[in-house]
C-alpha cells in the first residue's frame, strides 16, 4: 500500500499550477498551493468559487485541464483515487444503517484485508470517543456521533491526506462549534495533514493554522487567520472574513511612517507598512470592533483618526455587543461595533457622533478601486461592508 509510504506525520500537499476546465466553465484558474505536512489547512469561500472541484482534484475524482498535484513529493496526478494516501469526509457522511458502528468504521479496512481491522476500528472510536457506542446502529446516534463516526472510518486508514468538504454542514450551530474544537483536538492528536473547505469564516479561522480565502477559482490571499483578518489584502477578504469599513480616497501626503488620505475632505491616516499602495487613489479600511464612539467632539490625538459628526442611523443589540451605523456625510455609514460593558447603548439613532480609531489598527487595500465592479461613480466613499455584506450573506449559509 501506497501509504506506508509517506510519513506518519501526514504528508505535504502540492498544487502546482491547476487549471480546471468544465465544459464552458473554468472553476479554477491557476492554483499553486503548498499545504505542509501535519498541518491544517483550510480553504475558504463562498458557494461556488471552486473547492469542492479543488478537493476532487487532490482525491483524483477530477482530473486536472493543466497542473501537477503532488503528495509526500511524490506526482500522484496520473493516479487513481484508490491509488492515492487521501482520504475525504464528505457533507454527507453516508454510513451503512444496516452495519452497526464498529463494523462501519472497520469495513474498509476488512476489504483491504488489512490485520486486526477491529482492534483498529476500536482505536480510531475511542480518538472520536465513540467507542462506548460502537455496537450501535448509525441511526441510533445524534448527527454529531455520526459525523465523528465518519471521521472514525476516514482516519482508521491513517491516510497521509485528509480532506474533509463541509463536513459540519448538516449541524446545527451548537454542535458544529463543539465539533470544530474535536477535530481541530483530533487533527493535533493524529498530526495529520487535514484540508478542510467551508464557507463558514468563523469555522475556518478557529479550526486552521493557516487559512486560504478563495474567490472565483483562484485564492486571493493566505496566512494565519489572524493576519488574514488584521490585515487583508482585498476588499474581497476584507469582508469576507468579517466585516470591515472602507473608504476610497486619494493619497495627499507620505511619511517613512504613514499614508494621509485625502476622503471626502477628511484626513484619514494608515501606516505604511500596513498600506498596500503609497500613491494614487486607495482603498482603505477599518475594523467595526476598533471603532470608538464619541459623543462629543474628541480631543485631538496625533494616534487616532476622527471622522464626524454624523448620526447614528440605527443601533441593534446583540447582547454581548451593539451594532451602531453611523451616517456621515460625504463619508457614507460606517459599522461600529461597541461591547456591552455599561447597560444600555450609549448612542440612539438621531444623535450627533464622532468615530475614531488608532492609526495603527487601519489598513490599506491593494485593489484597483476603478476595477471593482458595480461602483458609482459619485459613490467612492460609499461603505463596502454595508452594502456588500447583505450579498455574501445567503452565501454563506447565515441566513
Ligand atoms: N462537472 C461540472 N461541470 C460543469 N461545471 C461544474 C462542474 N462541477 C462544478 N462546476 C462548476 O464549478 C464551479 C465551482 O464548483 P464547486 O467547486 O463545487 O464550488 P464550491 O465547492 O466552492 O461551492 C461552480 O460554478 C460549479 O457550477
Ligand atoms: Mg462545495
């Protein structure tokens, strides 16, 4: 067997230059990823950028237009998927309901004729602690027992690669918070090579070490989730993964420290070493959580940025947070989030307020403002987040 291969420790996962073509459809454009063995990974995006193609493409399910994949170092494209150290955990985690749990877990490795398939099966059960349960029938366990029987019969095989395609979908959202804690406390125990998909941005940045943010078939930016979320790349991912407030305006002064931009009249200042773009017309952005709230005039600091007065348009509370939109001219709304130290919210819409923020907590963008689509024009300083986020929304499954 193939697997004996390939380090016990997982093994590291190569794209090299992927294209996928579907008839009158490219789902991936260019793909070179690396995914070092033992970690876990996860791919992130919204339905239909291309990840379940992409973990087709890693099991052998699809074969690539152009490409090479590569496990271990080794060129597993031209292999079959039976060929291949991979493993996948679907959606649907199909069990056999007629099998109880143990010979469901242990079935795979029977077929091999593999020695001792069941005090294997009883191994990886007790990893997922299932093993209590193991003479039951599928049916007789939550859907959170099943998903972690799933895991059991996919990790027995002690794949060097495993891919699991939404595999807390069918979860409700308790349960799918207390799975992304075991199969994150799995993957370390196992140190397997996990590649995980979602669409869920909260689910890909607890679980990953590293996250990669894909959009329309290629990844527009990769790291640790929280380099990702403190200093995205793209307006793309920076509201993609969480909110964000952006506003575009032009460069009009650069220090060896920071960017001044020029939005709607107002002086907005980034560092340089967070500002993508030194020059010309920029996108920049701000995290709803850095916002402060004032509800008079702030005394001028060199640290902060103000903007104001505007008015708070609506405030919702969410019991650990309140949400203010507060509507500036020329500025457009912007998203402050506020958590709920004092009790009651310490603004109502109508009143007059000023928002501020460290410099150091902005961003700036490296997107070609004119490129982004649906834009107005007398609408370069409208807030993204508002806006965009309502679209994302249904696609992320919140809804
Ligand atoms: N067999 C196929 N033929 C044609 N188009 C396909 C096929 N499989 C997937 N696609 C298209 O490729 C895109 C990416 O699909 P998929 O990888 O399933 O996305 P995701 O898993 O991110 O939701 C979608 O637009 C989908 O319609
Ligand atoms: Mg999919």
């Amino acid at each position: 067997m193939a697997t004996a291969a390939f380090a016990d420790r997982g093994a590291d996962l190569e794209l090299v230059g992927i294209q996928k073509r579907f008839p009158g459809f490219t789902a991936i454009e260019d793909l070179d990823l690396t995914i070092p063995a033992g970690s876990f990974f996860a791919l992130l995006g919204p339905s239909g950028c291309g990840k379940t193609t992409t973990l087709r493409l890693v099991a052998g399910l699809e074969e690539p237009t152009r490409g090479r994949i590569l496990i271990g170092g080794m060129d597993v494209t031209a292999q079959k998927p039976y060929q291949r150290p991979v493993n996948t955990v679907f959606q649907s985690y199909a069990l056999f309901p007629h099998m109880t749990v143990l010979e469901n877990v242990a079935f795979g490795l029977r077929r091999r004729k593999i020695d001792d398939a069941v005090g294997k099966a009883h191994e990886a059960l007790r990893l997922v602690e299932l093993d209590h349960l193991a003479a039951r029938k599928p049916l007789q366990l939550s859907g959170g027992q099943q998903q972690r029987v799933a895991l059991a019969r996919a990790i027995v095989n002690r794949p060097a690669l495993l891919l699991l395609d939404e595999p807390l979908g069918a979860l409700d959202l308790k349960l799918r918070r207390q799975m992304q804690l075991e199969l994150k406390g799995i993957q370390e125990e196992v140190g397997l090579t996990f590649l995980h998909v979602t669409h869920d941005q909260e689910e890909a940045m607890t679980m990953a070490d590293t996250v990669a943010v894909m959009n329309k078939g290629r990844i527009e930016q990769m790291g640790p989730p929280e380099e990702l979320y403190e200093a995205p790349r793209t307006a793309f991912v920076a509201n993609f993964l969480g909110q964000s407030n952006l506003l575009t305006g032009n460069v009009a002064g650069t220090t060896n420290q920071a960017i001044s931009v020029d939005v709607a009249g107002h002086r907005v200042v980034v560092p340089r070493d967070r500002a993508r773009r030194l020059a010309g017309t920029v996108t920049i952005g701000v995290r709803p959580e850095k916002l402060s709230l004032h509800r008079e005039t702030p005394a001028s600091d060199p640290a902060r940025n103000v903007l104001g007065p505007g008015r708070v348009s609506d405030v919702s509370f969410s019991g650990m947070s309140t949400q203010y939109l507060v509507t500036t001219p020329g500025i457009g709304t912007l998203v402050v989030f506020a958590q709920n130290k004092t009790f009651g919210p310490m603004a109502q819409a109508g009143d007059e307020v000023w928002v501020s923020w460290s410099i150091a907590h902005g961003f700036g963008l490296d997107d070609d403002p004119a490129e982004r689509p649906g834009r107005a024009p007398d609408d370069d300083t409208r807030n993204v987040a508002v806006h965009k986020r309502p679209a994302l929304v249904p696609e992320r499954g919140e809804a």
